[in-house]
C-alpha cells in the first residue's frame, strides 16, 4: 500500500543546497525588480494631480472582480478573442494559485509548523487542475498567436493615423516585437513546464507513488509516454530534467521580474483602471475647479493620478480604434494613439525621481508623444471609445480637457470660433434674437403655455435646432400636436431658454458653458414644473448629468420614454398601423451615453413597423457625425463623411423603407448623406415622431406620408 | 521709455428683431437695443496687441466714450490683451455726434501721451467712419485710414502702411510717426477670447473718467459740441422684390425662364 | 455763405465716377444754395481734368496745384480748405470714399463746419440743409440737421444720384494752395493678385455666393451651377476673405463693381451696404436667400425663399 504522504512532487529533488540557495536568491531578486519597477510607476502616478475616488472601494473591488471573472467587457463584440483571453486568464491564475500553494506549504507551514497538505488526493487533484490550466493557458495563447500572425483583424494594425511615416514616431514595431515576445514567453513557458513534467515522469519511472499515478497529469503524462516511447531514459530524462527545470525556472522568474517594464503589467494597471471606474466619464466632465489658474491639460502632470494610471491600462487591442468615427472616416484621429502618445510621453518625463522642466512636459504639438490640434478637433465626443474599452480608459474627459487649452489659445477652427461668439452672444448656435425662439409655435392652432407664467407637469426643452432650423421647426410642431392631443400639459420656456450646453462644453469652452448652463437652470428654477421633456439628447444628456454641478437637479426624460407612456396608456392610440420596413439609428447621447435604447425600438413596434437593426446598432451605434461641435466646423473636402459611411451601412437592408432618427442633429446630418450617397429615392430619413403622428388618428396630416414621396 | 498705444475702441448698437422707433421720433426704444464690441475694434486692438507680444516695452490702452454698459465691451478688450481700459463718460456727453466724440478723445489722447493711436475705419451701428481721423485733425497729428498692414518697429518715426482703396485696389504709403491710423477688417485674425479669461478680466479695474479729468466742459460734448443733430429717426419704407412663390422645382423652372429668356435676349 | 462746393476725385489719372453724381446733386440744389455751383479739384497737374468736368450745372471750376500727383490726406485737406475759404459756400459735397475717410473728419474738426458722412439724401428746409443717411445698420433712416452751423460739409454716398452729362461753359480758376507739410507719401497700386483670369466688371450675368453657403466644400457645386448657367462666379467679402475664392472675384465696396452687369443672381447673400454698393444698380437682381427678412429683398426684383443648396441643384437640372 502505497503511503498517501509519499505520493506528492518532492521540490528541489536531487538539487545540492548551493543550488536552491541560488534559486532563492534569484527568486527574491526577480521579487526586488518586481517591486523596484511597482514602484518606478507608482511615482510616475504621483506626478499627477489628485483625484478622488467617489463610492466605496470595497464594492468597486466586488463589482472589479465580478467583472474579471465573467469577462463581460472582454467578450463583447469579439467572443473569440474574450474566450481565449479568459483561457489565457484562468489558467494563469490558477497556475499562479498553484504555485502559491505550494509556496505556502514548502516555505511557511512545513518549515513553521510542520504542517503538510500537499500529497495523497489533494496532490492528485491538484495536479490534474493545474495540467487543465496549463493547457487553457497554451491553447488561449496558441490562437492569440493565430489571430495575430495569420487572422490579421484591422484592429490590431497599429499603423496610426495622426502620424505620417516621416514622423519618429510613426514605426510601431516595438510594440509588435513586445505582443510576440510576451505570447512566445508564456507559451514557452507553458510547453517547457509540461515537458518538464514529462521528463520527470520518465526520470521517475521506477517509483510506483509517481509512475502509478502518471495519469493525473494528463499532458506531463502524454510527454513522458511519448519519450518513452522513443527511448529515452530515465537517466537521461534526468539531466534533461535539471537543466530544463533552470531553463523553465530563470524564464519565469525573469517574466515576473520584468512584469511593470512590459505589457504584462495590464494585470495589475487593467484591473486597477477597471476597479476605478467612473460609468459617467463620458456624460459628465469635470469642473474647472475655482482655484485653478490654467485651464484644461497642458502638461502631461496637468492629468490626474487615475488618467495616468489610464494610460497604463491599455493593451492595444483595438477595439477604440474600430470603433471610432472620426477614425473610420480617415480623420487624424485614433483613440488608441491618443492613449499611447501620452503614455510614450509619460514613460518619457515621468520614469524619473526628478521632473524635467516644464516646458519639457508640454503635451500639445506634434513631436513624438505629443497630441495635435488636428487629432484633438477630429473627435466627435460620440463616447463609443470609452463605452467599449474592456479596461474602462476614459479618453473623453482627456480629449475634452485638452481642448480647453486650445479654446484657451484660441487655436480652433474660425468658424468654430464664430459660433461660440454667436452663441455668446445670442445664446444659440444660429445667430437669431432670443425672441425668435418660440417662433416655430406661431404654426400651431393651439399655443404652447409659458411655464414662466403658470405652472406646468411637463417643461419642454426644445434646443436650438428644433427652435431654428426649418426641417427640425416642422418636427418639434408635429410632436406640440401629438402632445396637445394626449392632453399632456406641457409649456417652453420661450427665450428664456438658451442653446443648453452640451456641446459648447464637449468643445472645451467651459467658461460659456457656465454662462449657459447657469442661465438655464435660473430661467427653469423660476418655472413650476414636474419633469423636463425633451427632444433633444444632447439636451438631454447635459441637463440630466452635469447641471446637477451647477445647481440645477431635475427630473428629466428623452421624449421617447414620453411617446411610449402615451402609447401604452392609450392617450394616444394607433389607428394606422404603418407597416414599414425601417432600421433605427441609436443617437449617441440618448443611446450609449445614457442607454436609451429600448424606449424607441417599442414604439416602432407599436407602431406596426418592421424594425431590421444595423450591424451598428445599440451601444455599438455608428456616430452622425456632428457631436463634439463637429457641426460647428467645416468637413475636409473630398473625404466621406461619417454620416455617409452609415448611410451606406443602412443601404445594405434589403427593402429598407425608413431610417429612423430622434435627435434634431442626426436627422439634418442624415437627410444630407441620402442626397449625397445617392440614395435618394431609395429610403427616406423621418424622426420617430413623425412616424408616429402618421400612425396616431390626428384630424390634422402633417407631413405627407412615406409612400407619397418614393 | 515703453510705447504707448491708444486704441478708440466703440460699444456698438444692433437693433433686435421688431424694433420700434421712441415716442419723440428721435431715436429706436432702447429695449431693443443689442449691445457689443465694434467689429472694426477686435481688428484694431489685436494690431495692438500684436505689437505688444512682439517684443519690447509696449503698452495697449483701450479708450472709449461711453455710459456703465460699455465695461462690458472694455473687459473683452481686457481679455483679448490690453493691459489698462478707460471709460470717460459724462451725462452731457449724451447725443455727442462723431465730432464731439472725436473732441472727447482727443482730450483723452493729450491725457495719456501715447506713442500711437488706432481707431476701427467705421462703427457698425452708424458708420461715421470719420471719428478716428477727426481726431487727428484735432490734434494735429499725421493720419491715415483704411489700413492693412502696418509694419512698425518701436522706436521708428515712420512707417509703411496699406491702405484698401475702392475696387480691390491697394495702395502703399509711408507716414510719419507719431499718427492715427483708422485700421480695417482683415488686416489681422482678430483672437478669441474665452468666456474665462473675460470674467476673469473682470477683476482688472476699469478707469472711469468724466469732464473734469479731460478739462472739457459741458459744451464740449453732447449735442452742444456736435456738428449736427437729430431731427428724426424712421423706419423706411423698404422697396420690395416680386417673390417668386410655388414648390422647389416650380421656383427654380421659374428662375430657369428668366434666366433663359435673359440670355436668349442678349445673344 | 451761399453755393456749392463740390471736390471732385480722381485717381491714377482718371477722374472718379462719383464727382459727376456729386456734381448732378449740387445742380438740383442749387437753387435753394443760392449761389453758384464750383467744382474744385485739386493734383498735382489739375488742369488736365479740367475739360471732362464742363458738365451740366457746373458754374465754376477751381484747380489746386498741390501735392505729388496721387492723394495725400494733408494736401488734400489743405487745399480743400483753401477753396472753401475762397469761394465760402453753403454747403460742401465730398464723395464718401476711402480717399475721404482720410480727411474729411479733419477738415470737419478743424474747420467746425456741419458735417454728416455717406448721406444719400439732401434737402433744403427754409434755407438750412437736411441731410439723410442710414443708422443702426442702415436699418433706420436719419435725418440730420445743422444748426447755426454756416458751412455745412457732407460726405455723400456713390451711385445714388445719377451723374451729371451735357456741358456747360464754367469759368475756370487756379487757387494757390498754402503749403502744407505732407506726413504721408503715397507710393505704389498694388493690383490685387488675379488668381483666375476673370473681370467682374465686364460681366453682363453675375451669379454670386455669399455666407448662405455654409462651407467652402460647397464652392464646387456653385462654380457647376455658374458654368451650367454661363453666369460668371463672384462673391461677397466673406466669401473672399476667407480665401475661398480669389480676391477678384469680389463684389462690393472694396471689392468689383458690377458695372456691365444685367442680371445678378445673389444666392446666400444677406445684402450688406457693402456688398450693395458693388450691384444694386444692375436692372435684374434676383436674390436666394434663406431668411425671408434679408436685406437683399429689399433692392432685388424677384425674390425666393428657400435653401440656396437644394434651389442650386434644382436650378442646374435647367441647364
């Protein structure tokens, strides 16, 4: 009978003491390199502003590891990737477990208190756990390969696009050699640990308490058969053995030692960046904080602990870059540049105990690591970057900070220029006097109440271009009718209401914004109102997120939640169910920004429609193009637009009737890119509310039904 | 020795939409008025500002005539980089034309002892177009109007000059400095002045000056020191083109038709 | 103080267009001057303009030899002074140009005389002047008045009235100038570059776009729409100034004057007094704008109101 306390791996077999104090020694200087390099980045960290993490660190640990173990944000829009990355994940961690277990059996509880647990069934167990991991782990790593090498998905082509190949910075074959020298290394250090089980399978072959039980590790075991197979020894197994265990050993310790200096580090920087997460980075930008003389990120010490812990976080893998507009409409920009510029320049001023002088630290131009005005202007502040990124980078609030230097400067784009003095001056986007704003409900039989004067359930917001530009005018008269016939009791501010915000603060001119957004929120504290209503998202968005910073906390709701009450309750009844093929183009900032996407999607099918999505479609939605004050500067000439690139995307529907819109930018952007595209005659652009008072009994027809027009 | 340069800047008037004329028929009612920077005046004081950062001890003034709303337009100039802004109004400067203003200024110029003077060529509320030069007239300084480009190096006593003559003509010119220049649109990319660095202007003093300081008197200025005066304001009655009414196409076939017609006539 | 004084202007050897309107108005008020109608020029050779200016209603005719031959606003001002101070009229008229920014507010200051600037409208009410000009943006009329002023000067605004033509047989009179110290001198025209090879003012069909359009890569669709027509592109200062197209092509005050045109086709252009100067004489305007309150309606013939974009393409499928 074989003594359960016998069947486990002596550590260290046949090794002379020399040997393991070697070991040891190395071990704890790969250990000290390990920490030395924590640190190096650590105080790279510091060289950043504060930061301070709202909510509890013990529930963003919960909700950090929640999301590590299921993957959740590794999986999305690339299971196969998500899937071998958790292969890869799992099995190193268990394999780290393992060898921790160890550790704390071999080095503390033995030599301590003479404990042992390692041997007999337990041994066994584990022995066969840690061989599933070891094969999760070169499996995962195998098809990364393959992905990589041979698969070639368009993101993870590194060549940027805010650089030229003249530029230094262009080549970006250290990154490459760094991806293929991590996979290999762990790969080797995969295959080298299994055959090194095999060798000592063979090298063992005489002990029963190891030989019998050889299956328990089912690839060691596989190894050692097929040596024996070609007639190796077991002295031979032996010698292999030795030198292979220091081969595996020195490549493993050297892989830990160099963790911070190399990609490697995302364990730590990724779930670091994950725990820290702000789920409205996007939605809400920060203050300016009164005290502050400089506004907005000119140096690389101007972002907080937390950017620069960001920047760290990323691994390249692309999914920012694929998702990105302004990037696949060829514009200078690539969220994933962004990042990785900084972090070069980061890694470049920040990596020693001394700060270089400040003029060094400038993080706007175009030499190496710098981020360009050109690159800064492209971005349409659609979100899709930071709502996608597995590792919660937060490019947004960079991007928009940055930006506020520029406004600053006054380096932006002339007739960006001219619009915010219009807006400063006029208090929207169009030039017009304020008291043309409630001109669009002269066309109304019934007119709109004051909410200044009496008291209203529901404050309409109407923005700017649902106030002033004819096609947007036609819309927001057509959702006055729907409203007055549900009986809903609404009012608009008139013009006390101004140009609400959102993207005058996206642009980086935060001090209009104050100016805006404290003009609003005074005008609606002085109206008697249960909720705001809106029809505009971008609206929407700032009123609902970012004027609470200002003092001005409301209830507020996207109209399409609106609609869909007054559907369901029977307010408002469809009598003509219309029947038409449509897709449903998710605006940004109702959508991603503030997941308003189901609200729509019912009242289409309410509303009798055939609803096919785009590919694009949901928090995957593909920007029109006009956020982040977009709208507001001219288009290079001769590029497609991005409105055009997903008009195209819709033309790909079979029998497509309507592309449906609800927001007033998206329906003048699109309107534009059918005439553009061509496609013209094929399927028309409607805002949701006109398919709806098309559908709804009204005594009134409005605007001329879709078939008339094709 | 720091050069000065005095730049007459104007907080000028637009009217709103539906505007109506006062009861005594001699001005619009001042609810409709809109008020801002003179267009001409970003151009002049971004000149000034211009030379400022090129180097050397230079000093940009902002100077205008006016009652409290006009710090408004001074804190902007304050923003854009002008490092002192004066107001000089008085009560009786009320109804001051172009002239009586332009005596005002010139009292402010013999004040501050600048080494140069900017004026915008014209407001846009009333387009005088001649107060900066009076001014020169006034003190007897050379002058010249409608400039841009002005190339200066502080310390000259002359300099080259453009003037933008009818027709899309420019011409060259040299003159003797000290002078007033009357500056026009596009001699420069005017800068933008963020909404922060105008409130933060705010806290740069505004200097407020009246008769006494200038040692003007009450006929001096208003309607006693104008060389004209108001003796009433109307809406005109505006010519009207035939419009053109009917769908897209039926007033772009209708336009066609003129056009052809034109066109076959003229063959 | 009785007559009228009007100084005729004249550059690079050719005498201005506008000094015969001026001259055409001193004639229909000269009755309520009471006194001659003088027409003063002043150069350095004024005798060669001498002939052109024996028009209808010219009583006199004053030269001023002074200066070097191109204006200069010292001289100018000096010798204008001059005649006023010889021939002591009621009222004196200067066309309101570039070259009388440069002066006339000095003569104004110095002589404290009346004065009004770019008037387009004069009247004699019991014997003093009333002058019309524009206000607030030229969205108001005002009338101006000068009283106890003896000699009123007024800058008066180009192509309103209608030159003056037929002859007369004026007495002609050299004044010596005071000499003056010039603190400017004039040097050389500098011909804005032509980038494109074009003469707006030969144009007879001008189409031309203004701020309406929005973005410089809707220029292409224009300059189609222009060739399709056979209209010649031109455009107002916006336009120009932001480089979107050539200098040359520019119409209005400080830009071309449309003076051969017959139909002027303005889409996108609001209709600033600038812009104005350069085509309101043109006998068919048609103006495409957006905003149905733009001033451009006000001196067109036909008028439309719509998005000069989509009228644009609908138009080229005419042609």
């Amino acid at each position: 009978m074989i003594d359960s306390l016998s069947i486990t791996r002596t550590l260290f077999e046949d090794f002379r003491p020399l040997a393991v104090t070697i070991f040891y020694a190395i071990g704890y200087g790969a250990i000290g390199v390990f920490l030395w390099g924590t640190w190096i980045q650590i105080r790279k960290y510091r060289y950043g502003t504060t930061y301070d993490v709202a909510g509890s660190l013990i529930s963003r640990f919960k909700q950090m590891s929640a999301t590590m173990l299921t993957h959740r944000t590794l999986v999305r829009r690339d299971h196969a990737a998500g899937g071998a990355h958790a292969l890869i994940f799992f099995g190193f961690a268990l394999l780290f477990l393992g060898t921790s277990t160890i550790t704390v059996e071999y080095d503390i509880l033995k030599p301590l208190t003479g404990m042992r647990f390692w041997y007999g069934n337990f041994y066994l167990w584990f022995s066969l756990v840690l061989d599933v991991a070891g094969l999760m782990l070169g499996g995962g790593l195998v098809f990364m390969m393959w992905r990589r090498g041979w698969l070639k998905p368009p993101k993870l082509n590194y060549a940027r696009p805010d650089r030229s190949p003249t530029d230094p910075d262009y080549d970006r074959s250290g990154y490459r050699i760094e991806d293929w020298a991590f996979l290999w290394s762990l790969l080797i250090i995969a295959v080298t640990g299994f055959v090194l089980e095999g060798m000592r399978l063979v090298w063992l072959q005489s002990r029963p308490e190891v030989w019998d039980y050889r299956w328990w590790s089912p690839i060691g075991s596989a190894v050692a058969m097929a040596m024996r197979g070609v007639g190796l020894g077991a002295e031979t197994a032996g010698t292999i053995r030795s030198g292979l265990w220091w081969f595996h050993g020195l490549i493993a310790l050297a892989f830990i030692a160099l963790i911070p200096f190399t990609k490697v580090k995302h364990i730590f920087t990724a779930s670091a960046s994950l725990m820290l997460r702000d789920p409205l980075a996007a939605q809400r930008l920060p203050r300016v904080p009164d005290t502050q003389e400089s506004v907005g990120f000119s140096y690389i010490t101007d972002l907080n602990w937390k950017q620069l812990l960001h920047l760290d976080a990323c691994t390249k893998c692309g999914r920012c870059h694929e998702a990105c507009p302004a990037n696949a409409t060829g514009a200078p920009l690539s969220p994933r540049d962004v990042i990785l510029s900084l972090r070069e320049f980061a890694n470049k001023t920040l990596a020693s105990g001394t700060l270089p002088d400040q003029v060094e630290l400038d993080i706007h131009g175009k030499s190496p690591g710098q981020v360009s005005m050109e690159t800064l202007w492209s971005c349409r502040t659609c979100m899709a970057c930071v709502e996608i990124c597995p590792v919660a980078v937060e490019h947004i609030p960079i991007i928009v900070q940055m930006r506020r230097k520029l406004v600053e400067a006054g380096d932006m784009d002339p007739l960006l220029t001219k619009t915010l003095q219009t807006i400063a001056k006029t208090g929207n986007s169009f030039g017009e006097s304020k008291r043309k704003r409630g001109s669009w409900t002269k066309a109304l039989a019934t007119p709109i109440k004051d909410a200044r004067k009496e008291p209203v359930d529901y404050l309409w917001f109407v923005g700017d271009y649902a106030s002033f530009d004819p096609r947007n005018q036609k819309v927001s008269q057509t959702f006055a009718g729907l409203l007055q016939e549900a009986n809903v009791d609404f009012g608009l501010l008139y013009d006390s209401e101004q140009n609400a915000g959102n993207d005058v603060r996206r642009v980086g001119e935060e001090g209009l914004y104050d100016l805006l957004a404290t003009a609003n929120i005074e005008a609606m504290k002085n109206a008697q109102f249960k909720t705001i209503v809106t029809t505009d998202p971008h609206s929407f968005n700032t009123i609902r997120n970012e004027y609470g910073d200002f003092g001005g906390t409301f209830e507020i709701e996207h109209y399409t939640t609106l609609l869909r009450d007054l559907l369901t309750s029977g307010r408002l009844k469809v009598t003509k169910p219309l029947g038409y093929r449509v897709t449903f183009h998710d605006p940004c900032h109702l959508g991603r920004f503030n997941k308003g996407y189901d609200a729509p999607r019912d009242i289409l099918k309410m509303i009798g429609c055939e609803l096919i999505d785009m590919k694009r479609c949901r928090d995957n939605s593909f920007c029109c193009g006009a956020g982040g004050g977009r709208i507001w500067m001219p288009d290079p000439v001769g590029v497609e637009k991005p409105a055009q690139n997903r008009i195209r995307e819709a033309a790909w529907i079979e029998g497509l009737e309507v592309y449906v819109v609800s927001c007033p930018k998206d329906l003048t952007m699109f309107e534009d890119a059918v005439k553009t595209t061509g496609n013209e005659g094929r399927f028309v652009v409607r805002e949701l509310i006109e398919l709806v008072r098309e559908a709804v009994a009204s005594p009134v027809v409005l605007e001329a039904p879709v078939e008339e027009l094709a | 020795m720091a050069t000065k340069i005095l730049v007459a800047v104007k907080q000028v008037i637009a009217l709103d939409e539906d505007f109506e004329i006062r009861a005594d028929g001699k001005d619009v009612d001042a609810d409709f008025f809109l008020r801002d920077l003179n267009e001409w005046d970003d151009f002049s004081l971004e000149e000034a500002v211009k030379i400022k950062e090129a180097g050397g001890e230079v000093e940009v003034v902002v100077v205008t005539v006016g009652p409290e709303e006009a710090d408004e337009s001074l804190r902007k100039c304050l923003a854009k980089g002008a490092d002192r802004a004066v107001r000089i109004w008085d009560e009786t400067m009320e109804g001051s034309d172009s002239q009586a203003i332009a005596r005002v200024l010139a009292a402010a110029i013999k004040h501050e002892k600048p080494d140069l003077v900017f004026a915008g060529v014209q407001s846009s509320d009333h387009s005088f177009a001649s107060t900066g030069i009076a001014v020169a007239g006034l003190l007897g300084w050379p002058h010249a109007a409608v400039v841009n480009q002005f190339d200066f190096s502080l310390g000259a006593t002359q300099a080259v000059i453009r003037r933008e003559l009818e027709g899309g003509v420019l011409q060259m010119m040299n003159i003797d400095l000290p002078a007033v220049l009357s500056i026009q649109l596009g001699i420069n990319t005017p800068r933008y002045a963020s909404l922060r660095t105008i409130k933060q202007a705010a806290a740069k003093p505004i200097e407020s000056w009246g008769l006494s300081e200038l040692s003007l008197s009450a006929s001096d200025v208003g309607e006693a020191g104008s060389a004209s005066r108001v003796r009433r304001m109307y809406i005109p009655e505006k010519g009207r083109a035939q419009m053109i009414e009917g769908s897209l196409a039926e007033q772009a076939a209708k336009l066609a038709a003129i056009i052809k017609e034109f066109k076959g006539a003229s063959v | 103080m009785s007559g009228i004084l009007v100084i005729a202007e004249h550059r690079r050897g050719e005498l201005r267009p506008v000094s015969f309107e001026l001259i055409a108005a001193a004639e229909s008020l000269k009755a309520a001057a009471g006194g001659p109608v003088t027409v003063a020029v002043v150069g350095q050779s004024p005798e060669a303009f001498v002939a052109a200016l024996k028009v209808s209603g010219v009583d006199e005719i004053i030269t001023l030899a002074a200066g070097s031959g191109d204006f200069d606003p010292d001289t100018q001002a000096a010798a204008v002074s001059a005649a006023i101070a010889a021939r002591s009229p009621s009222l004196v008229l200067i066309p309101h140009s570039v070259d009388a920014f440069g002066y006339a507010g000095v003569l104004a200051a110095q002589g404290g005389y009346g004065f009004a600037t770019d008037v387009f409208k004069i009247e004699s009410d019991s014997g003093a002047w009333v002058a019309t000009r524009g206000g607030y943006g030229q969205k108001v009329n005002v009338e101006l008045e000068f009283p106890g002023k003896a000699v009123v000067l007024l800058t008066v605004r180009a192509a309103v009235y209608k030159p003056a033509e037929g002859s007369s047989n004026p007495t002609v009179t050299a004044l010596a100038v005071p000499s003056v110290s010039a603190h400017v001198r004039p040097g050389e025209y500098v011909e804005v570059s032509q980038a494109d090879d074009v003469d707006m003012t030969a144009a007879e069909f001008i189409m031309s776009i203004g701020r309406g359009i929005g973005e410089e890569a809707r220029i292409p669709q224009f300059r189609e729409l222009a060739d399709a027509m056979g209209a010649t592109l031109g455009c107002s200062r916006p336009i120009a100034d932001s480089g979107w197209l050539p200098k040359s092509r520019q119409v209005g005050q400080s830009g071309k004057t449309a003076s051969a045109c017959k139909l002027y086709l303005a889409m996108g252009i609001s209709g600033a007094i600038q812009h104005l100067a350069g085509m309101k004489h043109v006998s068919t305007i048609v103006a495409v704008n957006a905003d149905p309150g733009a001033s451009i309606f006000s001196v067109a013939k036909y008028g439309i109101v719509g998005d000069i974009m989509e009228f644009g393409e609908e138009l080229k499928t005419h042609f």
